[in-house]
C-alpha cells in the first residue's frame, strides 16, 4: 500500500509542476484616446493563471498622457498575449498630490507660514511635493484648518516650513503623516523630521499592498481614465514557478505576505483519546547524536599559546545577513494557549555528567548570549557631479560594507567655524558661529564625541533638526525614551562639524550602474569631495529585554524574573551579577525600586572602593550623588560641590546651605507687657518626649533668662518688668 500511495501521490502531482511556469509579458500596447497631452505615466503588466502570476513586464513610459484623465481623454493598454494566461493586468505608479489646498486661518498674527502636499499609495510609491500654499498672517505658533480635494491616492502628508524653499531630503518639516481624511488642523505641533523627495518617484515600480492597479482584462483593452486605482498585494515575482511556493505537502500559491515561510510544516494533532502518560506532540523533531570524533582542547597556558580547538554540534544552525531596514529576527515563535495546562514559550533541560578540565571549558550554561557592537567607517572620493536632488552617487574607492539606511556625510563640505555645545536635552549653541536655516537637515558632530579606536576617528553624529538662529540648532538626539536625549559629552565650548548628507536607500545600492543609490541629496555634491559613511547616528544596545501584557484578576500571582537555587551548598556568587556597567541596576517607574523582604540580611552592600553609594539624577540643578569618604557620609552634586557630610565630626553645612528649622524646632512668641509682668510662659506646639534644651533671645534691651523648662513649655524671666503696652517678642529654638 505505500508503494502504490506514492505512485498515485507523484501521478496527481505531475501535471502541475510539469507545466511552464507564466513568461514575462512583453510591455502593453498604448493608445491616447482624446487629447493627448504632456503628463508622463508609467505602467506595468502582468499574466495571470490558477497558479499564481507572472514578473512584471518593462515598463511603458506614455509621455503624451492627458493632464486630465477622463471618460474622453484616457490611456488605453492592450496586454500583449502570454502562452496560458487566463488574465491580465495593469499597475500604475500614478499617484496625485493635492493641488487646491485652502487655509483657514485661525489664530491671527504676524507670522507667514507655507504649507506643501505630498500624497503616497502603498510603500513604494510617492507623487512629486506640490506647494508652497503660503499662510499670512497666522499666529506663533499657527492654527490653521487646510483642506483640499480627493486625488484618490492612498496617503496624504502635510509639510510646513518658514520658508518658500521646497523641502528637500532631510527636513523637520512634516505635520502630517499618512493621513487618510482631506482636512487637517495645524494647531502648532513641532514638526517631525524626515526625508522627503519633491520629486516623488514615478518611475519606482509598484510593489507590496497598495493602490497599484488600473485594471484587469481576459485580453481585451484596459483603459485608464482616472479611475480610483484598486488595492492588492503584489511583488515582481513570478509566483506561477514552482521555486516560489513552500515546500509543503500541499502546494499553494505562494506571495511574501503574513506568517508563511519558504519551507511550512503543518501538524494537526487531533488524538481523541491520549494515553494517560506524557506524550509529546512535535511538530519538528530532530535528533542529532554525535558519537565520536570530538575535540575539546585548549591552551592551559595563555603566554605560551598552545593547542586551541573544539567541536561544536549544533542541532540548527542559522545565518541571516540583513542590508535592508526592518525589524530582523532569525528566531521567532507564538503560541496561544485556550485551555488548561502549563504554559512555556521556551522549555529547555540540561544534565551534566562530565566535569571541566582546562580554562576554557565554560561548564553548563542554559544559555550563553554574545552582542558585539562594531563601529565601522569608510571613506571615498565622488567621481562625479552630483546636483542637488540627485539620488546616486559615483564613486572612487569604497565605503565598505553599506547597507540601507547607511548615513553618508560630505566632509569636504563642512562647516567649522567658531565653537559649539550642547545645552539642555539637545540644543546646539554656538559661539563666533554664523548659523543659517540652510543648515536644517545637515548633520553635525562634536570633537567631543569623538572615540579614538586603533588610531581611527569615528565620530557621534546628530540631525539637526531645526534652525533656531546664527548660534542656536535644535537636535534629533532620539533614545529610547524621547527624541531629544542628547548624552554625549560636548557640554562645553569646542570644535565641530556641520555636513551634508545622504543615506542609502537600500542593500543592493552597490549594484546599480549609475552609482550608490541614496536618499535625495539637500545640495549639490561635487567631484572630488570626501565622503564618509559614518558609523551612527546611534544604536540601542541591550542584552535582553522581558515584557509582560495583560488583564488580570486579584487572584492571579504576577511576578518578574525569578531565580532560585537548590544546591547543597551555599552560592559561589550572587543571583544576579554584573561587571563593569556604569549602573549596575536600573528601574524605571516602579512603585519600589528595590524591596528586601523576608528575612533578607543585608539590603544593600558596597564593597571595595565604591565610592557613590546613591545617585539621584534630574535636571539641573536637582542631582545630587550620596558618596563615602574617610570622614563619613558625603551628600554632593554632580560636579562635586558639597553639600551635607555626616561622619564621625558630625553635621557640616557645605557652601551656602543653611539649617532650616520648623515648628517643632523653633518660634516666636509674642506679649504685651503691663508694667509689672516680668515671668511670661511659653507653649510648644507638641510635648517632646524629653527634657529638651531651649535657648531663646527678646526683641526688647532688658536683660532675661530661661528660668524653667518642661517637656512641655518653658518660662523665661526678665531682670524688669516690660513697660505697660510694649510688644514683647521672644524668638527660641528648641533641641530635644
């Protein structure tokens, strides 16, 4: 029967894999209908049968197309036939920005703003910037209403400047980002900074999901007459070939889209009734057992060198080499869970039976993780002109391995003059510098954020996001956390650079013959400038992160990370350690930032030469570090100023502090005096559990004492009675 199983299985499959995959379609045919007119257009076929679809066919550029598609005016596309196609289509990269804004303004002033349109359909398809819309007379900072009509395009972006000048590569500029309604209200928001190309980019073929499509045909004419493009998920892949599908049992059209791999092993366990033991359901199981031929030998002296070598068995091993933008992840896994029974996104066990020999044998580990960071530059000479606009670079030499998103500055065209630094979160301030709004969507680097590493300069660099004036920038210094977050170290006047630039669009820029492929240059490049691929801006490095979502009911036990030990002797080491980090443990809004429970002995232990004990960090000027030197406790700023020590000498008031008392440590009291009174008693606001120490001073030139003292008050006597109707003051201070 298994024999006779996968004869049938190869019979039905036959017909299918032996049947030529769709060829490419030769461009479609074009006819005007109406009249013609200047407007350029591209499209695109392709074939389609049960299978999937073809590549997309060369494009055809109509340079002759209405500037008003229509009914009457319109482009017709005849496919050209493709050998067992049962359909044909027609993409477009045709894509209109809003041409009619209006601005309603609402706020009046004397501010002049200007306002651009830029629509977008799908991922890859951009219009050219249409603008300036000027704005007069607007409040600072504006609120304005804009509208404007349908084009029909996807995405819409607004774009404000104080300016003009079209936008052009990078620009704090954007008020809006891929808004889909045809009214926005600018109510001042600060722009986002982004890259932008006025240009747009018509002859970018359409690919991924998206508004790409005029039509579909048997065969017959598909005609564009400004018809709302459709949406649908395609790529320039031939999907009709057999090599784009899943390796399954089951082969389906396959398309790069959702949760499906090249290689898709399916597993529907339904057992009715399960034996009662501990069965284990596999989806994919591999069994890997490795018997002889192992080596495991190792140096035992590092001065002398030695033998280095060792055997690694790996069930999986996976490479993934990523040169394009996006979130990679050579591992990932979902489960979802609907019933009883434990839940472990990650189970692993491990036995050891062997012991440690030499140095370098690590013993048993659950796992063992190794980040590096790599701070790379290249530079390179332009081999040729490159205008302003222009998104490829000739040139001599090579900048190493680029890949998308790769940041290019032109240092031949840097800006140094006078000195600058950096204040507050991450403002630019400049001194002798003559600063101009031309400078918006350059980037800058301070000496002093320069990290020198085998004799080679790699420099920190920032988008500068807005021009504020001749000595003043605002920085895109983004973390984590918020976008202006500077941390580096130019909080004092030095040297800087200020230069053009550009990044790569993609990871396959190398291979284009016009050049490396870019983002639209601000400016015009020259021949013969020095380029440099920079090794930032920055990067958020971290060896793990954990997060937990959900809802939950006042039985449910929610802890974080727990680690317990069972052993038969007491732990080497702590439960969590770490070496040489700037701060060892950090937390961020916690109700608690460290709880010692139970019978915890010590909370917190500092050993060695550990100077800061706490540090407190906020604006300025509200930091302060708690430190220990050989007379006690120190409590002093971040620049060393003292403020409080408390040792073995006591309390000192560092500087200019004061001690400053309360109700319960000090007051005034106040009588009338009658000619006779020379004893007046004074209250405290609150008994002290002691007999305290009082000493207290009048306002009036008669001489008096404390003559008794209570836990609760105190007399104090003059040597004459006050004169009748004198205000008699006694100001004292109390110390229990």
């Amino acid at each position: 029967m298994r024999r006779v199983f996968f004869v049938l299985l190869a019979a039905m499959a036959t017909p299918a894999w032996s049947q030529a995959p769709l060829a490419r379609p030769a461009p479609p045919q074009v006819e005007i209908r109406g009249t013609p007119g200047t407007r350029t257009l591209y499209y695109w076929a392709f074939a389609r049968d049960a299978r999937g679809h073809s590549a997309y066919s060369d494009p055809v550029v109509v340079n002759n197309a209405p500037e008003v598609l229509s009914e009457q005016d319109a482009v017709v596309l005849t496919p050209a036939p493709v050998e067992g196609a049962t359909e044909y289509g027609i993409l477009t990269s045709r894509c209109q920005a809003p041409r009619d804004l209006k601005i309603e303004i609402g706020t009046r002033g004397d501010r002049t703003f200007y306002y651009w349109t830029q629509a977008r359909n799908g991922r890859t398809v951009w219009s050219p910037v249409e603008g300036p819309f000027k704005a007069e007379g607007c409040a600072d900072p504006p609120e304005n209403t804009l509208t404007w009509s349908d084009t029909g395009a996807e995405f819409y972006y607004l774009y404000r400047t104080e300016t003009p000048e079209k936008p052009l590569g990078w620009r704090g500029c954007v008020i809006l980002v891929g808004g889909k309604e045809t009214k926005w209200t600018d109510k001042g928001i600060p722009p986002e900074a982004r890259i932008i190309n006025p240009a747009g980019n018509a002859e970018e073929k359409p690919q991924g999901e998206g508004a790409y499509l005029v039509g579909t045909s048997k065969g017959e004419p598909i005609v564009d007459q400004g018809q709302k493009l459709t949406s649908l998920l395609i790529y320039d892949m031939n999907t009709s070939d057999s090599a784009y599908r899943p390796f399954e049992p089951v082969t389906k059209g396959y398309e790069p889209s959702g949760e499906r791999g090249a290689y898709q092993f399916n597993f529907r366990h339904t057992m009715p009734s399960p034996k009662y033991s501990w069965d284990m359901m596999n989806n994919l199981t591999i069994h890997q057992d490795n018997v002889a031929g192992g080596l495991n030998v190792y140096p035992t002296n590092w001065s002398i060198g030695g033998e280095s070598a060792k055997n690694t068995y790996n069930g999986i091993d996976i490479h993934q080499f990523n040169y394009t933008p996006g979130q990679h992840s050579p591992y990932l896994t979902f489960m979802y869970n609907y019933g009883l029974g434990d839940n472990v996104l990650f189970h692993a066990a491990l036995e050891q039976r062997g012991q440690n020999r030499t140095p370098g044998d690590e013993g048993s580990e659950f796992f063992s993780l190794h980040m590096s960071r790599r701070l790379e530059v290249g530079r390179a000479r332009l081999a040729a002109e490159a205008p302003a606009g222009a998104q490829h670079l000739r040139i001599e030499g090579s900048l190493g391995t680029v890949a998308g998103a790769r940041g290019i500055v032109n240092l031949t065209q840097a800006y140094t003059a006078g000195q600058a630094h950096v204040e507050g979160r991450a403002v630019a301030v400049g001194t002798d510098t003559s600063w101009t709004p031309e400078m918006e969507g350059r980037w800058i680097s301070f000496d002093a954020d320069t990290t020198v590493l085998g004799g080679r300069q790699i420099r920190q660099w920032y988008l500068i996001e807005k021009y504020v004036s001749p000595t003043q920038l605002q920085l895109f210094a983004p973390t984590y956390w918020g976008k202006y977050n500077y941390k580096g170290n130019a909080r004092s006047d030095g040297g800087y650079l200020i230069c053009p630039y550009t990044e790569m669009t993609d990871g396959d820029a190398n291979t284009f013959a016009e050049g490396l492929r870019v983002t639209p240059l601000s400016c015009a490049w020259r021949a013969g400038d020095e380029i440099e691929a920079i090794a930032g801006p920055q990067t958020t490095f971290r060896l793990g992160w954990w997060e937990m979502n959900g809802e939950f009911l006042p039985q449910d036990h929610v802890a974080g990370l727990g680690i317990a030990f069972n052993g038969n002797k007491g732990t080497s080491e702590g439960a969590l350690i770490t070496y040489n980090w700037g701060i060892g443990l950090e937390t961020h809004n916690a109700g608690v930032a460290v709880a010692c429970m139970d019978n915890t002995k010590v909370g917190m232990q500092v050993y060695k030469d550990t100077s800061v004990l706490i540090s407190c960090i906020r604006d300025d000027p509200y930091r302060f570090q708690l430190s220990q030197d050989p007379d006690g406790f120190v409590i002093e700023d971040y620049a060393n100023r003292r403020w409080l020590t408390l040792g073995a000498k006591g309390l000192g008031i560092e500087g200019t502090g004061t001690i400053r008392g309360n109700e319960r440590t000090r007051g005034k009291s106040v009588f009338r005096g009658d000619g006779q009174t020379v004893e007046f008693a004074i209250k405290f606001p609150q008994p002290y559990a002691g007999m305290p120490y009082v000493v207290a001073s009048p306002n009036v030139p008669i001489g008096m004492g404390v003559t008794e003292v209570t836990p609760e008050g105190c007399t104090v006597t003059f040597a004459s009675a006050p004169a009748a109707g004198q205000e008699v003051v006694v100001t004292w201070m109390v110390q229990e």
